[in-house]
C-alpha cells in the first residue's frame, strides 16, 4: 500500500532480496556505539537498541503456545506467524530491541515516551549500487510501470548485471 496525502492506493506487493550477510553488516554498522545515538527531547542518550535477526516460525496461530514449560524471551513472538494465513512465505524480520523490561528514564529520572514506530535510515541506492539489494520480485498485482517510475524517481534502480 502507498500512503498519498491521506488516501491510500493498492499498487500491489513487491519481494525485496537481500545478500544477507551485506545487510547484517551494514546494519550493523548503523547502530553501532558511536554510530548511533538516541535522542530525546534535545538530550543525546546511549544507543540502548539492539538488532535481532531470525526467520519468520510459522505455526497454528489458533493451538500455538510458547510458554509450554517456561516463559520464552519475549522477542520470540516477533518471530511467529499464522501458518494457515502465511505459510507460502519466507520472512526474515529484523527487529529492534533493548535489554530491561518496563520503562526508560533519563539521569533525571525523566521518563522517555518512545512513538509506536522507529524510523532508520537506509540508502536504497547504495544497496542496489554495492549488491546489498539483489533483486525486487512483483507480486501477482503490482503495478509494474509504477514501480519502475518511483525506482527511477528515487534514483534507486536494480542494477542488472
């Protein structure tokens, strides 16, 4: 979906493909101590966040339960889909995470509020240009000629080799 000024317009899916071990490291880099930093209200923090990487478990969503014998880490559910709904896919999700449970407070005990979502960079250009960013797959509905234009508009074309 394409959020546009308020309305939103079905263009159809895509699949992304990855060289793996270019995107981890990449990653990486990104958040790396140094590298990253959190701030709030003005205030520069250390960067708390980690990255969790795992293939999507697809599993009946109706019987599934993961805390059978003890309770899992909690970034596990991240990493769960509905087998009957889901189960032609073959999702890597990356996720972020921070050690602690509950709240984050600053030195003067100044709670941080963080928003639902967490927004980080990533240069699709450069992910074409150096390999990071393999190919993009159309789904059965994609509008194609769309596609193209805002590839081509974002200056973030596949190379082809």
């Amino acid at each position: 979906m394409l959020q546009v000024h308020g309305r939103t317009l079905a263009r159809g899916n895509v699949g992304l493909v990855f060289d793996f071990d270019s995107l981890r490291a990449t990653l990486n880099r990104k958040l790396e101590s140094g590298a990253a930093a959190l701030e709030f209200n003005g205030i520069r923090c250390r960067q708390i966040f980690d990255l969790n990487y795992g293939i999507v478990d697809y599993v009946d969503w109706a019987s599934h339960r993961a805390n059978e014998t003890r309770l899992p880490n909690p970034i596990m559910y991240t990493y769960l889909k509905d087998r009957g709904r889901f189960a032609e896919e073959r999702e890597l999700r990356i996720s972020l995470s921070a050690l602690g449970i509950g709240k984050f407070v600053l030195d003067d005990r100044t709670e941080i509020a963080f928003p639902q979502h967490l927004h980080l960079d990533f240069d699709f250009r450069t992910a074409f240009a150096n390999g990071t960013l393999r190919e993009v797959i159309c789904g059965p509905r994609c509008d194609v000629d769309f596609l193209s234009a805002e590839l081509r508009r974002l200056g973030a074309e596949p190379v082809t080799p």
